[in-house]
C-alpha cells in the first residue's frame, strides 16, 4: 500500500443483546488524524460500537483491523495498549482526592506521585487544558472534571481518543475550548472519534460523519456540506417537524412565586441554592438553564416538594405558601411535576403503566376512592395517556421499564398533563429523546402553556430552552440570575451567564 | 464447548416466578430419595413416613394446621413489611411478646373469667406484640437505626423477660417451683374447630390473615403505597407518599399478628405459660415469608409445607429412627434449591453450543 494504513477498521461488527441486535453488520473505517463524528438517536448502537473498540464489550462477529493488523481488543486495558483512550459521559472520579491522585489511579502503570503531577502539568499546558494537579476534585466545575477525565487519556499517549457525548456537561464557551484541543490532538495525528447528537457542533468539529439507526450503518457524510436539518433526518429517517415558537400571549396572574429561597443541606457535594427568587405567570414558558450540579436536583426538590423549605412563603402555589406542603398536598393546590430521572423517581420501572398512572395521578384524578385503588379508572386514565401522546406500548400492562427513553418520557408527561395542572414543572424534558418524540413533547409544553398554565422547565440543553422559553433565566453555584426575554439574549449571553459571569460582581464568600 | 448455559431473559418470567418453588419441592424429594436410599433405607417407604404417613389420619392433617397457624400468621406480617423494605426480624419476640401480654391476663383473672376474658386477651396479645414492634420503629424512624438489628437484638430481651416471668410472677403457686404457671381455664382457652384434632380458633384467624393481608395488597391505596416504596422509595417521595407512616404501619401491623401468633400458642395448644412457648416459628416465618414468594396465597401453601417438614421429621425419627437433624436437612435442602433454582426467573437454560439467533433490532 502506498497511503498509510487506516487506523482502524471495522468490518461487519455484529453484537447481540437478549431481545435487540444492537450492531448489525457495522463497518467502520477511522483515520489518522480525521475527527470523526458517529451520529444516531438513542438506541442507534453508538455506545455498543464503541465499548466494542474500547474492549469493554465483544462482538458476537467481525473483524477489528488496528494499523492495518488483525487485533483482538481483549479488555479496556488491551484497548489502552494498543492506544486507544476513552473519555465516558459519566466521569469515573473520587471526590475526596486530588486530580493527580484520581489520575494515577485510572493508570495502568502509575508510578510515583511527583513525576506524574508533573507531566499532568505539562500534558495539560501543551493541550490549553489548565488543570492544577493538587486540586481536590470537589471543588473543580464539570468542565474541569472533564479534563482530568482527558488529560488522563492523553498521559498515555492515545492514537485514537474516544469522546462520549462530551459537551453535554459543558457551557458553549467550554465546549468551544474543548473543540481547540480536540483539534490540536487531531492535527497531531490523533484520531478522535466524536459521539454526540448535537449537529451543530458536529457541524463545527468534525471531518466525516458516519450515521448509525437500528443498529446498522445507515450513510456517511462530509457534515460540513449537510445542515442540522438533513443530519437529523439521516438520524431518524423521516422528515422532521420542528414546532414553532408562537408569539407569547398575553402573560397572566402568577402561578409560582419564589421569594428569597435558600437552602441547606448536611451533604458536602450538593449545592445549597441561595437566595432564589423567580416567578413564572400562567401562559407563560420560562426556562432556567445551567450546567448539571449548580442547584438544579436542589431546586426541583424545594418545588416538588420532596424537599420541604424553612420559610413556607418562599414558594407560593396560585398565592398561597406552599413551603411547607409535601408532593400530595402541592398537587392539590394545582402543580403537577415531571422530574429528570425518568426511571426510579417519575416511574416505577417493575409496575405496570396503570401503576404508574396512579402514582401521580391519585392526587388530582379519582383513582382512589375511601382507600381503595379504582383499578378500572387507573386502566382508562393510563390508556387516555398513551392515546393522546402517542405512547408506543403494547398497553397500559405494560412494565414501565419496557418502553423506551422517548416513550416512558411521552408517558410521564402524558401523565401530567392530562391532570390539568396550573403548573407545570419539568426537568430535562427531552434529555436521552429521541428527535420525533422530544418534538412531540415540546408541542405539548407550548400547547399547556397556551391554553393558560405556567410551565417552569429547568434543562441543560440551551438548543432546547430556546425553542421553549418565553424568559430565560441561568442557575451558577445555587444562585439564580435575572431572567431575560428569549428573544432580547443569545445563546453567547446565556452561555457566559451559565459560566457565573453573572451582571452584578460575583461575592466569593459561599455562605 | 458448552452443553449447558444460561442465557439472561430479556425480562423477568412470570411464570418462573410461581414454577420454581415447586421445582425446588421436587427436586427436594428427588434429594431425599437418593439420601434415604444412600443410608440403607428403603427410600419409597421413608419419603412416605416422612410426608405421607402424617397426612394420612384427620389427626395428622389437624396437627399440620396447628403448626402451621403460627408461621402463617407471623408470616403473613412480616411479608408485608417486607415488600416495604422493613425487615423486621423480631417476630420471635412479638410472638413471645403477645404469649405474656394475652397470657398474662389469663392469669390475672384466674378464677374470675368471663366470656369477656377471651377476646380481652386477643386484643392484649395483638397489642404487645404490636408495642415490642413499635421500639424498633421509633428508633427507625426517629434515628434511621436499622429495624434488622434492632428488632432481632429484642428477640433476646423478650425471651428473657419471659424467663424472669416463668420463673416470678407467672409461676403457678402450687407447682413446686417449677417454671410454668397455671393451666389456662376454659374461659381463657381459644375453642377447637374440629373435634378429635387440636385444630383452634387460632388457625381461623390465620386464613382471615391471609385474606386481608390479600385484599390489603392487592386492592388498597396502602398496599400501592407499600409496593412502590419497596421497589423505588425515590418514586414514592416523588409522588409524596409518607414513608414514615409506612414504615410504622408495617411494623406494627406485623407485631401485632406475631402477638396473635403467640397468645393462640399459649391459648391454644399449649393452654398454660411455659419457657418454651416456640420452637422458633418466629424465625422460621421468614422462610416461610419468601418461599411464599411474599404473597399471602403462596405464605399459606408455603407454611403447610414448612409445618408438614416439622411433623414428618418428627414422624421419620418415631418410624426410622433418624436423627431429630432431618428435620433442618430437608428444611435447609428446600430453601437451597428454591434459591438455586430462582435464577431460572432471569434466566434461561439452554442446551448445546451457542448459536446465532435472528432477533429484532434495536429499538
């Protein structure tokens, strides 16, 4: 051969789960110093492929050619020799110990301690990623998080680094420092094999594009010619319908008030929200955006209720103090509340979908009659749901761990808004959708909104509270900022608001 | 090359889930067979001395529900906290408890009873075996200590308060010094349902046990509560159910059925106060609570099976002359293949070398 060999190749990759191929027939073709994106809605089999290359799974068929060889990648530290590292959406790190520490340990041969925090130093200068190595790693952000998680990649000297959705943490101004690196490494020789569903940094970042649906292949681009639009086509192969943002209608009373509401709390890793005051008027959007970990789990409980706050009047339901009200009795008064983790809090993954219809709707729907479940009722109400949102079942017995992210999603929400609420409060409606059904759960937003109740949606998906939002507001370190007309601010502004630079001069003290 | 794998089920089986008990009572049999037939008996005869013979006489089969009514009932409490994650492994001092509270009364009004005296000493019975259930509870729900080692440490203290008991206050006066008290009068004596059997008032209650713990379950907001925060507390803060409330609830509930357990013990068959009020149903309840899968219908199957182990070990040493220890062998064989076989609920056998299968993609 005359061109250098690929770096890697994958030819025909086949791996079966119980139930679900989830590669079929997968090939692959990566090479030296190429950023190359692999594109797919959830359950596409990204995260199948690349745990196949990074060993921590083994395909059923297929070959993997590395450098132009035959290879067997026995396990993540067989993938680690051969140089290939691998950065996981989830950071494997201990909060109790330094980077330097944390970096050791994920090491397959460490060594001494000084050394090592010196390479970390220089490593991390070389790449722009300003990392102290004697830092304890609970008071880094996310973003730094991450470049431990990097830095701990590149110390090994990778030929092929391996990015799961890496932005989803990071602020754009992070993500936009992340893409230099990235590049740097790729002009190095480097390869980098980029997984997000993100088209636009796709767009930005990367060289060639393979699309995954179903477990297969099912086209490869140049992304730089395709826009957003036509990607996400490729990925769900239909036409796509994006809802559009009708102009706001007239604002009206003010479903929730939150005055002065602080928090605390014994655990050293949670946030204490400090001094939060927002209000959200009925047929009104408003959206608050911040990277995960700055209060957002801290705020949904103090509103749901499974967190009581001090000061009843700190949260106000239709006006009256609600502080002090558990789940059931804030239902009463008027909220229904979708939380971000879908299985385990939203749904009981062994019940049934008739189950999980009473589990929220006992309060405002009559399932429950002088203690008695209404079985019959908890049925219908359950199959209302799946028909008016679409639910893909094969019925209200169904376990609620059965359906997929999308449809568990459209379930749930389904769930509370056919309770009719005044107010509705979401976490990350559409995190881990999939592209058709998270246009099918922003239509229903809107749609509530529309016909008059307030709708509060906390995410850290800015592409998403731009399309939802009538006001934006930013949560940073358990503070939140004013909040702005979507249409007065851009996603720069947000972006830079959710990094702290907040209007008025940050105060160090963290009481 | 493998003959033999197991393969995970997409999802859980149903049908396993009720099919394993009786494969692990079968393969119990099969067990027994081969040991019996190993140690020189004939095997045919001994498994039925050891399971049949006892059923065979009205006698016998009254004899199997006395025993049974006990392990039912505690069970029965216990199963329900359990699907509540609240592991209550007391009910041997609820039972005794509930043995000196309803006992105690027998004694106090020696001699002055009334039709009232029985129904006076059931309600006393549920209640202290209900108060011995509440210490644990306070101390959960108050200090977060954990109800297993809590509720099992007062299985001691119970035990020893009844010995001080037997051996003071209870001890019958005329009984040269012996710790047992009076015989109960008829006025404190729980009646026989079946004439020529010790069958009591007790073993009614049991099924009435197992019918409410039934509706309880399956068609109240309560049992729905209890479900969910057994399976996913997160969701059940979510949706704003009181775990506290739950966790008072189950206790109490099977405190108060181990102390109906223990009073129709004293007040049944055994009809005075002794030191050894209980071989332990307390204890073995709990086995019983989990081969019956934690439902009340599979609690009554299961506590037939448990109690016909007690009697027919204690049929084979009278028949076979084998060691009181057979008893603990085939009690410990069903469990060990009742939970070596629950692996069968994920997954599948399979025969033969791995083959590719055509299945749908992913969704």
């Amino acid at each position: 051969m005359s061109f250098p060999p690929h770096r890697l190749e994958l030819r025909g990759i086949t791996k079966r789960f119980p139930g679900c191929l989830a590669n079929d027939q997968v090939d692959l073709v990566l090479r030296p110093g190429e950023i190359h994106a692999l594109l797919g809605e959830n359950g596409a089999g990204k995260s199948t492929l690349v745990k196949i290359i990074y060993g921590v799974l083994h395909a059923d068929a297929g070959q993997i050619r590395w450098n132009g060889h035959d290879t067997h990648i026995p396990d993540p530290a067989g993938a680690r020799r051969l140089g290939i590292g691998m950065v996981f959406q989830h950071f494997s790190l201990f909060d109790t110990l330094t980077v330097a520490e944390n970096i050791s340990l994920g090491l397959d041969q460490p060594g001494p301690m000084d050394p090592l925090s010196a390479r970390i130093a220089e490593v991390s200068e070389r790449y722009g990623l300003s990392l102290d190595p004697r830092r304890h790693v609970h008071t880094l952000s996310v973003g730094e998080r991450q470049r431990v998680e990097i830095v701990r990649c590149l110390l090994q000297d990778p030929k092929l680094l391996i990015m799961d959705e890496p932005t989803s943490v990071l602020t754009p101004q992070e993500a936009t420092r992340l893409f230099e690196t990235l590049r740097r490494l790729a002009a190095e020789g480097c390869t980098i094999l980029y997984i997000s569903h993100k088209l636009e940094e796709i767009r930005a970042l990367c060289d060639t594009a393979t699309v995954l649906r179903g477990g297969r292949v099912v086209g490869s681009c140049d992304p730089r010619k395709e826009t957003a639009r036509s990607l996400a086509e490729m990925m769900i192969g239909t036409e796509l319908s994006t809802p559009e943002r009708l102009p706001q209608g007239e604002a009206g009373a003010p479903k929730l008030q939150v005055r002065h509401l602080s928090t605390t709390s014994d655990n050293p890793f949670s946030t204490n929200l400090k001094d939060v005051s927002f209000e959200v008027r009925a047929g009104e959007i408003l959206g608050i955006a911040g990277v995960a970990g700055n209060g957002q789990a801290e705020l949904m409980a103090a509103l749901s209720g499974e967190a009581l706050v001090p000061d009843p009047a700190s949260v106000a339901i239709e006006g009256r103090p609600a502080g002090h009200l558990g789940p059931r009795e804030r239902r009463l008064l008027g909220l229904a509340f979708v939380p971000e983790e879908r299985l385990g809090r939203g749904a009981v993954p062994e019940l049934s979908l008739s189950e999980n219809a009473l589990l929220s709707g006992y309060a405002r729907e009559p399932l429950v009659r002088s203690g008695l479940v209404h079985f019959g009722r908890a049925r219908s109400y359950a199959e209302r749901i799946i028909g008016a949102f679409n639910v893909v079942t094969h019925g209200h017995r169904a376990e609620a761990r059965s359906l997929s992210g999308g449809n568990l999603q459209k379930f749930i929400i389904g769930r509370e808004i056919l309770q009719k609420p005044r107010l509705l409060v979401v976490g990350q409606p559409t995190w881990g959708v999939d592209a058709g059904a998270a246009a099918a759960i922003h239509r229903a937003l809107i749609d509530l909104a529309r016909s008059g109740a307030a709708v509060l949606v906390i995410s850290q998906d800015l592409d998403e509270l731009f399309v939802l939002s009538d006001r934006i507001a930013v949560l940073f370190h358990g503070r939140l900022s004013e909040s702005r007309p979507t249409h007065h601010t851009s996603v720069e502004e947000i972006g830079l608001l959710m990094g702290g630079l907040f209007n008025h001069p940050p105060d160090e003290d963290e009481e | 090359m493998t003959l033999l794998r197991l393969e995970a089920r997409g999802e859980a089986s149903r049908a396993m889930v009720y099919a394993t008990p009786l494969l692990a009572v079968a393969l119990t049999l099969a067990s027994g067979f081969l040991l019996f037939w190993a140690m020189g008996f004939d095997p045919v005869k001994a498994l039925h001395a050891f399971f049949i013979a006892p059923l065979m006489s009205l006698r016998g089969l009254g004899e199997l529900a006395v025993k049974a009514t006990p392990l039912v009932l505690c069970a029965i409490g216990l199963a329900i906290g359990f699907r509540a994650n609240v592991w209550n492994i007391g009910a041997e001092g609820q039972l005794t408890l509930g043995a000196i509270t309803g006992g105690g009364l027998a004694l106090a009004f020696y001699g002055e009873g009334g039709w009232w005296l029985l129904p006076l000493m059931i309600v006393a019975g549920m209640a202290g075996g209900a108060l011995w259930a509440a210490i644990p509870a306070f101390l959960r729900v108050r200090f977060n200590a954990s109800e297993i080692l809590t509720s099992l440490m007062l299985n001691y203290v119970a035990l020893h308060l009844l010995n001080y008991l037997m051996h003071g206050p209870y001890r019958d006066p005329d009984g040269f010094a012996f710790p047992e008290s009076r015989l109960f009068e008829a006025d404190a004596v729980l009646p026989l349902l079946v004439a020529g059997t010790r069958v009591h008032l007790g073993s009614l209650f049991a099924l009435l046990a197992v019918a409410a713990g039934w509706f309880l379950m399956a068609r109240t907001f309560i049992g729905f509560q209890i479900k969910v925060i057994g399976l996913t507390p997160t969701a059940a803060g979510y949706a704003g159910f009181n775990q506290k409330k739950i966790i008072w609830m189950t206790l109490l509930l099977s405190g108060a059925l181990a102390g109906l357990a223990g009073l129709g013990e004293v007040a049944g068959p055994i009809g005075q106060m002794n030191p050894t009020i209980s071989p332990g149903y307390g204890y073995t309840a709990i086995i019983v609570a989990f081969l019956g899968r934690l439902h009340p219908v599979g609690i009554l199957l299961a506590g037939f099976l448990m109690a016909l182990s007690f009697i027919g070990g204690e049929a084979a040493q009278i028949a076979l002359g084998l060691p009181k220890a057979i008893t603990g062998v085939f009690q410990g064989m069903l469990l060990f293949f009742l939970l070596a076989t629950d692996v069968l609920i994920r997954y599948r056998l399979r025969f033969g070398a791995k083959r590719a299968v055509v299945g749908r993609a992913a969704a």
